[in-house]
C-alpha cells in the first residue's frame, strides 16, 4: 500500500512539474498562485496609485491607512525593534519586495530602516495591519539601485521585540 502512496504521489508531482494540459480550459489566475519566480503572486491593491481620500496624512507627507485594527496596546517606538509581514509596490503596481511572497517575517531595528517606516510604525499597535504611501523624501531619495518615487507599503506589525 505504502508502494502505491508513493506512486502515486511521484505521478502527481511529475504532472505538477511538467506544465499545463493544454486540453484543459485556461482559467484566469488568481491573486495567490506564484509568479514566474516561484514566489506567492501578490497583485498591487488598486489605490497603489495615490493614497485615496481616506488616508491619514502627517506632517512629514506620510499617508496611511488602517487595513485591519490592532490587537494590542503598546506601539513601537523609534528605537525599537519590530518583526512585521511586509509587501511593497512602486505606484506602477510592481512589486519590489515582500516578506510575505518569501514566507518569513521580517526583524527590523526601525532606525535602521527607511524614515517612511520609522515613522509609520510607530502609528500602529501590534497585531495591526496598515498601508502605507511614503513619499520618495521618506523613502529612497532616488538612490539608484533602490525603489524610484512614492513606495507603497502593506504592513502587518506583528510584535514589538524586546
């Protein structure tokens, strides 16, 4: 029986592996399958554009907006150390980077991160899940080899490390 498991699973991953049927009608993609990089595709939301009338504005020119409210109590502060899930998107809606596609979270000290995410993690309480539209000025600066423009970020703050 064990024999027949393993045949059958072998079959199944070779069919997995060696591409589509092409007898079998196309399906429109959904937002979760993988991109050519193997990694979760995580398509740009729709007001990757401009932050929409809704958001919060700083002083500094941060806008934000809350995706999911918070579970806890305490924010971080600009000193601290956070762990977060993370997408980013240039307005284009490419996708630059995620910590969600590679399926780790990330641990970031926040003075030693972009002054767009010092800032805007400090507006959130843990377990909160936030968006962020962070003005080249607070983002990059156009440092070449770096993400051009406003950058758009989906943030879920995860935990404040000690």
């Amino acid at each position: 029986m064990t024999q027949i498991r393993l045949a059958t699973l072998a079959c199944l991953c070779a069919l997995a592996c060696s591409g589509t049927d092409e007898s079998a009608p196309a399906d429109p993609a959904p937002a979760s399958t993988s991109d050519a990089s193997g990694l979760p595709r995580l398509d740009a939301p729709p007001d990757v554009a401009a932050p929409p009338p809704d958001a919060e504005m700083t002083a500094s020119g941060l806008a934000s907006r809350r995706l999911v409210a918070g579970t806890g109590t305490r924010s971080p502060k600009a000193a601290d150390t956070v762990r977060v899930h993370y997408t980013g998107w240039q307005t284009d809606g490419t996708r630059f980077d995620s910590s969600v596609a590679r399926g780790n979270p990330a641990q970031f000290a926040l003075t030693g991160v972009i002054k767009g995410w010092t800032e805007g993690l400090q507006l959130m309480v843990e377990g909160e899940e936030r968006r962020f539209w962070i003005p080249e000025e607070l983002a990059y600066k156009g440092v070449s080899n770096r993400p051009q423009g406003m950058l758009v970020f989906d943030v879920q703050l995860i935990q404040i490390l000690p």
